[in-house]
C-alpha cells in the first residue's frame, strides 16, 4: 500500500466511526501533512482519493469536509485473557491532611496539586451549563447511562484523531475525572493481594488507587528524563508476579518528563509479552511545551492492554470533573464497573463540556496556557537556583505545571512542611509520592498560579527555612 492510499485510509476508517460527522470539516492538508510527518504533495494525493471515493468533498478557501452519507458503526471484541494473577501502601492521611492545608488561611498554593483555574474559561462553559439548563426543565437519565455523552464521546475521539491517535469512539467511557478512571482501570484488571508495579516517585492518586483496594505497590527506579526503568521493570517481571503496571508516559507529577518514544514502545512491548496490563494517566497530555502533542502508550497498543485515562480537569475545567478511558480489551468490565460504582456521570457538565469543545476555541486557550506554563517553569527554577542552598536541584519539566526540588539530604520535608505552613505556605513534601518514604528530602511545587512579589517572597522565605535545616 503507497503512504497516500494507508493517509486516507485512516481518514476514511475515521469518517466511519462517527469521529468527524457529516458536514465536518477534517484536518487541514497542512495538519495533516505534519500529523503524518509527509509531504503536502501526499497528503494531496490522499484527499484526492478520498474525494474519488465520495467521502469528503473540497469547498473553495476552506479546505476538506465529509460529505452526507451513511455512517457505518464499526464493532470490536472486547473480549480477552485476563492475567492471572511490594509494599502496603498507606498515604492517604497524609494527602487528605496536606490538601486541607492548602485553603487554611489563604495558604500561598505551591503545593497545590490543582492549576490555576483563573487560566480557564470556567464563565464560558458556565454559561453553556446554564444554557442547557434552560432549555432541559427534566432531564433523561437513560441518555447518559456508560458509556456517557454521544456527542462528548465524539468530540473526544476527533481531538485525538486530529493529533494522530486514531480511536474508536465507541472505545472511549465517560468517568468522574481521571481519578475514577484510573480506579475503575485497576478494579477491572487486578484484585485484593496484587501487585502493582508504578514509577517511583510515582503520583499519589495511583497510590490511593492501590490502597483503596488492598493492593500491594511495587516501586521501580524512574529516571527525571527516561521515565521508568525498563530494564529495571524487566528485571522484577523474572522475579514475581505482577498483575498491572501504573505509569505516567507525559509530563509525569511530580517528575515533569516527557517520556521518549522508544522507551513508550519498548515497554509497551515488554508488558504485551508477558500478558502485563498499562494504565496509562495522561491526564496532562495538553499540556506540553514543545511543538507537538506528545504520543502516548496507547500510540503502541496492538494488544489492547493499555487502558488509557485521561481528563479535561487539568486544561479546561477542574469543576466539572469530566474524565475518560479508553480501556482496550478490558472495555466491557470497565464500562460495568462504572454502572456498578456510580451508575453515570452528571449530564449537564458533559452536554456543557462537548458544546464548549464543538464551538470554542479550545486549542487558542490551550496554546496561551502552555505559554503561561512555560515561562512561569523557567522563572521558579531560575528563583529556586537563587534562594535555595547549595545542594538543591531540580527537575526540568516539559509540560504541565509542577516542579520536583531535591533538597540536601539532611533537611527533611515533613519538617520544612510544618514551618512553611506557619508562615503561611504550603509545599508537597516528598513522603507523598512514595510508600517508602524515599524522598524524605524532596518537595514539589507548583508553578502555574500567577507570579507575584508574593510569591516571589515565599520562595525566598523556603531557602531560608530550608538553609537553616541544611
């Protein structure tokens, strides 16, 4: 098959699936031709063929669009072995009790886990939600039974097909955030007494997610640029069994990296090969600060045993909670798990969520927030290097907006912690993020509210704590 006729084939299997609708418009030929890394000539070539075929149809000085025809629901076996099947893991009290501290007293956030949210358009998509309550005096609950919302569904599906990642949407379920998500993943894959292996440091929601149901977590080393250590990972796979492995691929809390794609493949590959499940939080994935939107697992999945989660509540709206997985073969126990724990997930905020997706600009507010992400990464590393000690480093994140501090080893974070929170503010102190307590002598911090003299004292105010411990 030549590279122009596997372009629109993709494109064609798209259409089919209902990712763009009749009367859409598709990617642009100079999106698509830096989609699929060819030239403008084939992606000519492509739409071309496509037009033969009666699937789009050119407009004068506004590009490609789907013509009116049937639309063809493809259908998938969900179906497929399940592997039969660390530490205990208990974090939670230390989560929930430094969560609190962050509203005492108008805390300085920088160890907040949340973004800004003045950097969303929460008025606009309000005024969606109040639009839809207007026009709704009752509402069915049948219609948004798992897996969700058609039109959300939809307009999920299309984002990824627009950046490369060509999904069903009948593959994708509507969750309560990425948390739930991420749990139901689990649930469906392993049970009480499983091992699980994560990154380390690894995001304390896959902890919770562990502790929550009586798991055991196994920590394998994760290195700030490589992410997880295959080899390391590999290793442990020889030695015992385990029933799931949980990893952040892009922009990793607390970390910051980007995982690079080789290393995305080869563990893919080595999980398939031994019948080893992903759950893959990509909750930041909008988020980076290159030039393109970075691959995923599920980018490598051939077997369907990535289950792929990911949420709006990181880039649009925290409030709302909308969230998604794209489960793979493990779809229909994940789609069930859903209807068991929480039946469905508030209709209004997804109706508001996929009007806002179809009529907004999403992808303008999205560049100004990368933009705001990335000078604001470079300022607090700038002013961390300057108030903190010899012996700081830090992490060099390529997306999201949370930065990893390694403080001298001496100085304990639980005890930076109590102080700064007595001046008023609060940090994340390394016990978090692991069950081992690895990183007594780190703290993360957050870099996406906005940059006042404020908090420019504040981190002035934690190298002086943090020199006094030192």
């Amino acid at each position: 098959m030549k590279l122009y006729e596997k372009i629109a084939d993709d494109i064609d299997a798209a259409v089919r699936r209902g990712v763009f609708a009749a009367g859409e418009r598709i990617p642009s030929v100079r999106q698509a031709s830096q989609q699929y890394g060819v030239s403008i000539k084939t992606v000519l070539h492509a739409y071309g063929l496509l037009e033969s075929r009666g699937i789009v149809e050119t407009r004068p000085q506004s590009g490609y669009f789907v013509r009116e025809q049937a639309r063809t629901d493809a259908t998938r076996d969900h179906t497929g072995p399940v592997p039969v099947v660390a530490s205990e893991v208990d974090v939670s009290r230390l989560v929930l009790s430094t969560l609190r501290s962050i509203r005492t007293n108008a805390a300085m956030p920088l160890g907040s886990p949340y973004p800004d949210p003045t950097l969303f358009p929460w008025r606009r998509i309000n005024q969606y939600a109040n639009a839809i309550a207007r026009r709704h005096t009752s509402w069915n609950l049948i219609d948004d039974l798992p897996p969700g919302n058609p039109e959300l569904i939809r307009q999920i599906a299309r984002r990824y097909a627009e950046n490369g990642v060509p999904v069903d949407p009948d593959d994708i379920i509507i969750t309560v955030g990425a948390t739930e998500a991420i749990n139901l993943s689990l649930q469906a894959i392993a049970k009480p007494g499983d091992t699980v292996a994560v990154e380390s440091p690894t995001y304390y929601a896959m902890l919770h997610a562990i502790e929550r149901m009586g798991m055991r977590a196994l920590e394998v080393p994760t290195h700030p640029v490589d992410g997880i250590d295959i080899d390391a990972l590999e290793a442990l796979i020889g030695k015992q069994k385990i029933a799931a492995c949980m990893v952040m691929p892009n922009f990793q809390n607390p970390l910051g990296f980007q995982m690079p794609d080789a290393n995305k493949k080869r563990l893919v590959e080595l999980l398939a090969a031994h019948e080893i499940p992903a759950i893959e939080n990509d909750v930041y994935h909008e988020l980076y600060f290159g030039d393109s939107r970075p691959t995923t697992l599920k980018n490598y999945d051939t077997k369907g045993l990535v289950l792929h989660c990911a949420s709006f509540s990181k880039s649009l709206t925290a409030s709302y909670r909308i969230g998604w997985a794209m489960p793979g073969r493990y779809r229909e126990q994940v789609e069930k798990l859903k209807f068991l724990n929480t039946l469905t997930t508030p209709s209004v905020p997804q109706v508001a969520v996929a009007d806002y997706l179809r009529q907004d600009g999403y992808d303008r507010h999205l560049r100004h927030v990368r933009k705001v992400y990335r000078q604001q990464a470079r300022l607090m590393t700038a002013m961390v290097q300057r108030f903190f000690p010899s012996g700081t480093r830090t992490s060099a994140p390529q997306g999201g907006y949370v930065l990893w501090v390694e403080l001298p080893e001496n100085v304990d974070s639980m005890r930076l912690y109590q102080a700064a929170l007595a001046r008023g503010i609060t940090i994340g102190p390394g016990y978090m993020f692991s069950t081992r307590n690895a990183f007594h002598h780190y703290i993360r911090l957050n870099y996406s509210y906005p940059w006042t003299a404020q908090t420019e004292n504040a981190l002035k105010t934690l190298g002086e704590l943090v020199a006094r411990m030192a």
